[in-house]
C-alpha cells in the first residue's frame, strides 16, 4: 500500500455521502410486540386509600342488612318530561333530574323514621332533627360524599344545583372537608353506571344509606 493509495481512499470516504441516520423517536420509541403483558403500576392517592380505609372499617365494625324495594318511576318520568323545558329554563339552566326527586323523598321518609336519619357514637345513638344528606360522587381521585345540609328545606333546583356544583368541584378537586363531613343520610346513584341493582355501603357513623338504580327499558327505580 502506497501514499497515494491512503490518500485516495481518504478522499473517497470525503466525496461519499453520509449515511442517513435514523429518526430519533424510532430509537427511543419502545417496541411492544403483539400479545405481550403489559402492566402499569400508580400509586393510590391518599383519598382513595382513605376511602377504602373506611369502607372496611364499616363492613367490620357494622351489622349491615339490605332490603331491596322496586318502585314505580313512571309518574315521576312523566313529571319530569313535562315540565324539565320550563324548569331549566326558570332557574337559569338548571336541569332537572332524578336525583332531586330521590333527595326530597328521603327527607320526607326520615321524618317519618328518625332512627334511619341517626348516627351511632359509641353506645349512644343520636337522633338529629334535620337532614344533611350526603351525595356520593364519583371522581377521578376516588369516591366522594358532600352534603346538602338541611336538605330538607331545599327546593328541587336548590338540590340540582347544589349536586351540580358539587360535581364540578370533585372533577377540579376543590370539594373542602367542610362539604364532605357531617352527613345524617346518604344517596348513592348506581344507575349513572347502568347499574340495575347494588348493595352501598353505609358511610359511618350513619345508620343507613340509600342506593338507587333506574331500570333501562322500563318505568321502575330500585
């Protein structure tokens, strides 16, 4: 091998031209095959293993019965169909659902029956002469129950709006511990997950909770 020969092959590696390189999200992006196991690992947040943490609780500490009742809807649907346009359009878009309906006749049941409205505080139960009725919502950080104090005195659109906003604050996770402490009864709603039947548990130190469902395809809430 001459001089000449290194210099040329030099000049020749110049002239070529380079070879493309590879795209660098081809190289960093993760290959998962067809079929394989994948897995995800997050932390619980502290309200979801609170809420657990409670929910335990009350099935160990409790003796639980629950009794199923069905009941006719269709007089409330028909209700609610005639005069939903005009009640949202009188209260500034409130709409009218369900749930305003099932809130107003708890109140009027507890009335009747204190002991389903009491708490149980050691080996005393207490009798609470109004309703504060706790609304189980669903959110991203876990299950959460704000109460309507003195839901009792509420209108229908006082109730839809208080569920509403409520609603809106446990998405953005603004619900304070003041809403969600306090309750004397509490209304769990299945039926937005196409629930027909379920068995809530009770919120302690309540004595009793309230879950319905609404049947799809026919006129009957459970």
């Amino acid at each position: 091998m001459t001089k000449e020969d290194v210099v040329a092959a030099i000049e020749a590696k110049k002239s070529a031209p380079a070879a493309a390189k590879p795209a660098a999200s081809a190289a960093t992006a993760p290959v998962v095959a067809a079929g394989d196991r994948v897995e995800k690992r997050v932390p619980m947040t502290r309200l979801r293993a609170k809420v657990a943490e409670r929910l335990v609780e009350a099935q160990s500490s409790m003796a639980m019965l629950t009794t199923f009742n069905e009941v006719n809807m269709k007089p409330i649907m028909d209700l609610r169909a005639k005069y939903k346009d005009m009640f949202e359009k009188k209260h500034n878009g409130v709409r009218l659902g369900f749930m305003s309906f099932f809130v107003k006749a708890a109140t009027e049941a507890l009335k009747r029956q204190p002991g389903v409205n009491a708490s149980i505080d050691g080996n005393d139960i207490v009798y609470h002469g109004y309703q504060d009725v706790g609304v189980a919502v669903s959110s991203d950080r876990g299950l959460v129950v704000p109460v309507l104090r003195n839901a009792e005195h509420m209108s229908l659109a006082e109730i839809e709006s208080g569920i509403n906003e409520f609603g809106k604050k446990a998405k953005a996770g603004k619900l304070t511990i003041e809403e969600m402490t306090g309750g004397t009864f509490t209304i769990s709603n299945g039926g937005v997950f196409g629930s027909l039947l379920s068995t809530p548990i009770v919120n302690p130190p309540q004595t009793a909770i309230l879950g319905d469902a609404q049947n799809p395809g026919a006129p009957y809430g459970r």
